[in-house]
C-alpha cells in the first residue's frame, strides 16, 4: 500500500551538512527548510534499516519545525514502521490536521487505518483524499481502497476500486496484479492473461504473477508458456510456496 510519498534521500549524509543558505541541518534552531530535508534524510535511513540514525534526524527535524505537516507524517511512517501504533497514530492526525493540502495527509492516514482494521475511518479518510481537488495520487488512493476491501473479503467493491484506479493510470501494478487475481478466481483466463500481459510492462516481476501466468496458460491450453514461466518461477523463486503449489500440481507433493 501507498504511504509516504517521499523522494529518494539527499545527498547529505554527515551532520555537519548544511542547507543552501548555509544553516547547519544539525542546527536546532526554527528553520523550516532544514526540517525538511532532515526528515527526508530521516525516512532515507529508516527504509535503509538505520533506525537509530533515522530517529535522531525526525526529532531534530521536529524541533526546527514543530508545526510541519511533513514532519508530522514522517514521524508517523517511523512509529509506524518500528510497530508502535499508538504514536503513529497521534502523528497520522497531526500531520492530517496541520497540512494545508488534505489529499496525502488523508491517504496515509487512511492505509494506516487499514491496517489497524478499523475499515469504516479508513474509508473516510481515502475518500477525503479523493475529495480533494488539489490531490494528485488519486489512482492510489482507489487502488488502497480496493486493497482494504479486500481484507475484508469484499472482492466485488474491491474488483471496482482496482478498475476506477487503473482507468486513471492503466499502469498500476498492485492493481493489474490483483484484477489478474480476480480474474482468475472467476475462471476468465483471457481476463487474467490480459492483465498480466499489461503486469509485465510495468517492469514488476512477483512469483504471484509467475503462478498466476502458469494458471492461466495452462487453462488456455499454452503448455509452451506455461513451462516457460514455470521455468522463471524455479529460477528466481526456487524457495517461494507458488513454487511450492506449481510442484504439487505436477508432481503431486509441496
């Protein structure tokens, strides 16, 4: 699911780094733009595994502006990340409050709440999301929607979600792949090879994907592209359980 859409780490790495106009970013005085940059710094090293480091960025970031949006929700996607739920929520809501610009506030909140399984305020702050006209990810916004559902095993709501989603960007790759999925369930194979064929363009590659395409080739009646990607399934996802499922469907063993 989409949380933070942050930008790749910049290029300081060294606390003695210093912004454009000179302000050390260890600096812990009110300095909006070095906040901003030591949470990113702050949300690069936390998806590197450097918690410690990660840490020590956000609370600074935090202290040169309290009152950052930005900050907020990277301070949220930390809690939310090292399992402490009831921090990242307090800063999901901050960080949904202070933001002038609702939509990614909204968002992370929402998948956040997902996850907690609480559906009915996930549903409320995806479409707050949606709502707001200066909201760019809206294509993502649907396709959690659709993920959500289908934690609540509501195929049919998600199935529309994940198509309102690729209407918007036909190239969204979790939602190829789960309208292949569902496709597949329903037994209308050219469906689930159309949407893995457009899957494949998008440069993903998952063994979900591999199986599935093993599935529907062979209920197509493909037996060369079927042991084509049979073949990639063993070589890149030897130890994977659709490995496992395509051995016992052929060998009879898991």
């Amino acid at each position: 699911m989409l949380l933070l859409a942050v930008a790749g780490c910049v290029s300081q790495n060294s606390d003695d780094a210093t912004t454009d106009s000179g302000v050390p970013l260890s600096a812990l005085s009110y300095n909006p733009k070095a906040a901003a940059i030591n949470a990113e710094l702050g949300v690069g090293y936390l998806q590197q595994g450097d918690i410690e480091r990660a840490k020590t960025k956000l609370l600074m970031a935090q202290k040169q502006d309290p009152d950052s949006s930005i900050v907020a929700a990277s301070m949220a996607y930390y809690y939310d990340k090292i399992g402490n739920a009831k921090e990242a929520e307090r800063y999901y809501k901050r960080a949904y409050s202070s933001a002038t610009e609702k939509g990614d506030a909204a968002n992370n909140y929402g998948v956040f709440l997902c996850k907690q399984k609480n559906y009915a305020a996930a549903y409320r702050y995806f479409q707050k999301a949606i709502d707001d006209p200066n909201y760019v990810s809206t294509a993502q916004t649907y396709e959690n929607l659709g993920l959500c559902h289908l934690e609540q095993k509501d195929a049919a709501v998600a199935k529309d979600y994940f198509l309102k989603a690729l209407r918007i960007d036909p190239r969204l790759a979790t939602s190829l792949l789960q309208m292949a999925e569902i496709s597949a369930n329903a037994k209308d194979w050219p469906a689930a090879q159309n949407y893995l064929t457009q899957y494949a363009t998008t440069g993903e590659q998952s063994p979900d994907a591999l199986w599935l395409g093993i599935q529907s080739a062979q209920a197509l009646g493909d037996k060369e592209k079927a042991m084509n990607l049979a073949t990639q399934l063993k070589t890149l996802y030897p130890n994977s359980v659709q490995y496992r499922q395509y051995l016992a469907t052929t060998r009879g063993v898991a």
